[in-house]
C-alpha cells in the first residue's frame, strides 16, 4: 500500500522541519508529547505499509524493502530507546535518514516474490534475518554518529549538528542495544536457515559467500558483545568493530542480489 507510505513520509519530512528549527535552534519552543505522537502515528502508518509483501505470503523481498524496513526499525530504535538514554538531538539526523530511505524505497522497483517453499520455518528465517539486517543497520549509523560525536569532544568548532547531538555514552549504549538484539535475530536467522537448507536440499548449510559472510558477521558482532562483558571494550573499538560487522553483512546481501538481479535475469 504505497499511499500508507507516502503519507508517512509527508509526515516525516513536517516532523523533520519541526526538529530542525527546535532542536539547531532555540528560536521555537519543541512539543515533545505532540512530536512523540505523530511520530507513533507515521510509524504504525509505515509499519502497515510494510505488513503486505513481508509478512502476508508470497513474501516479496528487494532493495525498497530493505531500505524501508531499516528506515522504521530506526525510528522504533529511537522511541524505545528515548525511555531509557537521552537522545534528544537526535532527531534531526534520524528523520533526514528516514527520509532518504523510505523516498528512496517508493521509488525503487519493488521486491521479487520469494520463489523458495515458504513454510512456519523459511518465513520465520525471512523475518529473522531482515530484522537483524535492520538493527545492524542502525547500530552501523549509531557508530557513524558516535565517531562525530567523539569528534566534538576534540574540537570547539564542530559543525551544529554535531554539536547537538545527544551525550556519548547515551549513543554507545543504544548501539550495544542494537548490537545485542540484531546478534540474538541473527543466531535465529542462522539457525531457521539452516533448518531449512536440511529440509529443503538435504543438509544443513549451502557454504555460499552469504553464509560464509554471516557467520563472520555473526562471530565480530559476538565477539564485541563478549569483549565488552569480559574486557569493557567500547568507543572507538565498538565503532569498528560494528562497521566491521555490518560491512560483511552488507557485501553478502549486495552479492546475492547481484546475483538474483543481474546474472540470473540475463541467463
């Protein structure tokens, strides 16, 4: 339902107005309960924009939907974790990135239908790993924004924006929670494939770069969870490591769609 989603975005693009000239100004006085709910409200509108072609079978799946997936888990991210971090500041860069993503997404092609056997189990997989694509997603961005944010600790004449972004501690601790709940998507996204692969081909794991790069994927993300519980790793390792982790996911999707789009269409 593609006008759920444009009406979403009509209301990010007057909810980013609003936080630009509030949050990078102190000219207008911010509305936070009003802001709040019209952000709920633009999220439960793009969350039934997405439920058709990724929840109701045939499951579709392509880069609009990847995009506009990452786009509303961002925005889920920020109001859950907005309960317990401060995060005011935020918004700015987050609806400028939700923006971009879900206009990006209405204008791509959409997604191809899944032609696996779609069963409880492939569809869970399917789930699973989107979301863990989602989270991983943000906890990338999450990073990005805390290299500016360290950035501003080291220079008084950083740019606005940075300058008003929230505390760096709130930002790390957002980002493990992204961390911790995509790494927990991504071991069940693992675990339904390879259920799946024994039911489907006969064995449990197709050793194909996707899998290949998950499961290093999965040992960097497990590896800084561990690391942070044993050794108190955070700032720039955190960073690095969750760049690291996303950029091995990312080349395994980019190749499978490089795949499924190009080579195989041509053949």
């Amino acid at each position: 339902m593609p006008w759920l989603a444009l009406i979403a975005l009509l209301i990010y693009v007057l909810l980013g107005w609003q936080f630009c000239r509030t949050r990078l100004s102190a000219a207008a006085p911010a509305h936070p309960r009003l802001e709040s709910g019209l952000l709920l409200v633009a999220l439960a509108l793009h969350g039934l924009a997405l439920w058709p072609p990724l929840a109701i079978p045939p499951l579709h799946f392509g880069a609009g939907e990847a995009l506009s997936m990452t786009a509303w888990l961002a925005l889920l991210v920020f109001l859950v974790g907005q309960l317990s971090f401060r995060l005011d500041g935020l918004q700015p860069p987050l609806l400028a990135l939700v923006i971009a993503l879900l206009g990006i997404s209405l204008l791509v092609p959409p997604g191809h239908a899944l032609t696996y056997p779609q069963n409880a189990v492939s569809r869970l997989h399917f789930l699973a790993a989107m979301l863990a694509y989602g989270l991983f997603a943000n906890a990338a961005g999450l990073a990005m924004l805390m290299h500016l944010a360290d950035r501003r600790l080291h220079h008084a004449d950083a740019h606005l924006l940075v300058q008003k972004l929230p505390p760096l501690i709130s930002l790390e601790r957002l980002l493990f929670a992204c961390v911790a709940l995509g790494f927990a998507w991504l071991s069940l996204a693992l675990g339904t494939g390879a259920l799946f692969s024994e039911e489907v081909f006969g064995k449990a794991l197709q050793f194909n770069h996707k899998i290949v790069l998950s499961i290093a994927a999965w040992l960097v993300f497990g590896g800084l969870l561990l690391g942070r519980k044993l050794r108190g790793w955070r700032g720039r390792t955190a960073i690095r490591a969750t760049l690291l982790g996303f950029a091995l996911l990312l080349l395994g999707y980019i190749g499978s769609r490089f795949v499924l789009e190009i080579l195989l269409h041509r053949m």
